[in-house]
C-alpha cells in the first residue's frame, strides 16, 4: 500500500523543513540531506521531486550502502557486455534510466574512495562512462539528491569521504529531525499509522489503554518514525482478532522501561499523563469522549480523578462551556444533555465559573485544535 506523500506532523521544525523542501524544489541544485536512520529522509527526497519541474520524470533510489562496490558502479554507470563474469548483454545504468530525472542516493557516506571518486568525476562533468567501456557513452541531465546518517565532515577530516564531494553535493542541505525533538508530532504520528494499516489490513482500527498510549507518548523513539511505523503495523496484525484495547503488557519491552515519575510525584502526575493521553486521542485523533473515554471509565480502567482532570483541560480551552465542550469532544449536539448527566452521575461536573477566566475561544485556541485535527 502506498502511503501518502506528505509529512506528518505540525512542529515548528517539521514546518520550517516544508518550507526548505520548497525553497529546494524550485531550483535544480544538488541536496544533501542528513538525518538519524528512520526520520523519513526518503521522504523528503520524494517532495523534493514530486514538487519541482522534473517530477514527470522518473525518480530512482539508489541505496549505496546494500550494494558492493563493483555492483554499484554497474547499478548507477551501467555496464558493457563481457565487461565482468556474468555481463551477457550490455546493461543501462540508474543514472541513464534517470535522464532528466532524479537520482536519490542513499547512505552516500558508504561509498568507498574509488566510487567518491567516480561520482565526482560524473557531477563535475554529467558523463557516463559503462564498466568495460573505452570511452563516454554520453552526458545525462539528471539532479543528485544524496542522504547520510553519518557526519560527513567528520569523515572529511578523517580522510574517509572526499572533501571535494562533499562540497559538491552539500549545495542544498536539510536536516531532518530526530523524533524525540518534535515530541508533540507524535500523536499525529500515531493516529496517522493506526488508520493506514487498519485500511490496509481490512481490520477494525486498534486503541490502546490509556497507559499503554501514555507510555508510547513518552519513549525516546531511538529507531525514530520508521520504528513507531513498524510498531503500529505489528500490533495491527496482532490484534486484528481481537477487540480489547492495547495493553502496556502488549507493548514491547524497550517501550515499557520507559521511565516512571518517582513515587513522591506519582499521584498527581500520572493522572495529568493519562489525562493527557485522553485529550490527545479525542483533539488529534478525532475519536469520540464516548468511545475514548466512557468504556474504559465504566470497566474502571479509568478513576474519577482521571475524568475530572480531562474535562477540566476541555473546559480550560472552551472558556467553561459546555456546549462547546461537547463539539471539541467529537460528539453530537444532541448528546448535550446525555453528557452532563453522565458527569454529574458520577460527581464530574465541575463549575464552569472557574474556567471563564481561563484560556477561552477568545484567543482562538478552539479554533486551533480544530485546525490541528482536520490536518
């Protein structure tokens, strides 16, 4: 299934990367594009080329670091027939498929000093030269996107990737940021791989309890977007039978040593973080109070402190209404009535006085999670 060509999130340094993608569409300069292993930098190749004037024509990857070197000379320049043992018929490489094209390389800190020195060769002068050729089989109009999870200035002075490279390719250079500096995508994130594998496998969209979504709000994410990804699709086959929410005990173990607030803080805190949870699957997520939060509260997965402590954050962004309060929960108008019974059965109505002097719709705040939600 292929996923939607777009970046998840709304963090200022997930903004400000869109509109580098842009500025980097406009031009044909080279890009190199640095990154931890599983932040999306494929991604970003991909809007780069789909947004300027060559996404019409093909985009080929190439990962350099899958491939030994005398295959990777062959994969990109190609390859003359007798050239090497198994060469039965002339073979055309990435960089001619590509002609006006892109070619992404991937992991470009791999490559060995003989294959830097080729690429140099090649986007100093556009010319390919096939393995076994005698002379240039011609010139290419192709743009080098190149990615790296490695410091290539580093490798500079370590003398293990060419200096005259790296300049060569670091016209345009994006950074993509590790997961755990825009915690606040994550939700998104989330919500974003739930509904893709659950169109994806045919299978009722997964939920997860309270704690279990609070712990995966919390974790470093070290394998960053590529690992909450695999986590998502893992538990989605996993539970495709089953219509229980996602436990801690379901999650994995390196996401359960997440640490815990300390015994002296843990009262208030963890009630703050399982609010919080709450209100990010409601806002973000699109889900309903009812389905959310009123099953988990009446199996007593959830306390009263719990309830109390979300309805005051909504509260908190309505200015005390209720009304609206019933809106930015994703229920009906209708339920209005039902709402207010069912905190009052259970001594949750909290006096909306308080939150009149609050963070109202006065400063847009509502408007903003709606704008949040619908992106």
């Amino acid at each position: 299934m292929q996923e939607p060509l777009r970046l998840i999130g709304n963090s200022r340094v997930i903004q400000t990367l869109r509109e580098d993608i842009r500025s980097a569409a406009r031009t044909d300069a080279k890009v190199l594009i640095t990154g931890e292993s599983g932040v999306g930098k494929e991604i970003v190749s991909r809007l780069i080329h789909a947004d300027g004037s060559r996404g019409s024509y093909p985009l080929i990857t190439v990962n350099c670091a899958a491939i030994t070197e005398t295959l990777l000379e062959s994969e990109l320049f190609g390859h003359e027939r007798g050239s090497f043992t198994g060469a039965f018929r002339d073979r055309v490489g990435v960089l001619e498929m590509a002609h006006r094209g892109t070619v992404f390389m991937d992991e470009i800190g791999e490559t060995s000093p003989r294959m830097q020195s080729l690429l140099l060769r090649f986007l100093e002068s556009g010319e390919i030269q096939r393995v076994g050729a005698t002379r240039s089989n011609g010139r290419v109009d192709v743009r080098v996107i190149a990615a790296t999870n490695r410091d290539l200035l580093s490798g500079v002075a370590a003398k293990t990737f060419r200096e005259d490279l790296y300049y060569r390719l670091n016209v345009i250079h994006l950074t993509v940021p590790p997961l755990r500096d825009r915690v606040e995508d994550i939700p998104l994130l989330l919500e974003h791989f739930l509904e893709l594998f659950a169109k994806e496998y045919s299978t009722t969209r997964i939920r997860f309890a309270p704690d279990a979504w609070a712990m995966l709000l919390a974790y470093n994410w070290p394998g960053n977007v590529r690992e909450l990804k695999n986590l998502i699709e893992r538990l989605t086959v996993r539970g495709s039978e089953s219509v229980a929410a996602v436990t801690v005990a379901d999650l994995p173990a390196e996401i359960r040593r997440t640490p815990k607030a300390s015994p002296s803080a843990a009262g208030p805190a963890s009630r703050v973080s399982v609010a919080e949870s709450l209100y990010q699957q409601i806002i973000h997520g699109r889900q309903s109070f009812w389905t959310v939060v009123y099953g988990p509260f009446m199996s007593r997965d959830l306390t009263r402190d719990d309830l109390r402590t979300l309805v005051g954050m909504g509260l908190q962004q309505t200015s005390g209404s209720y009304r609206v309060l019933v809106e930015l929960f994703n229920m009906p108008a209708a339920d209005y009535k039902r709402f207010l019974n069912f905190l009052r059965k259970h001594q949750c109505h909290m006096p909306f006085q308080q939150f009149r002097a609050g963070v109202g719709r006065g400063d847009g705040s509502l408007e903003n999670h709606r704008l949040v939600a619908s992106a």
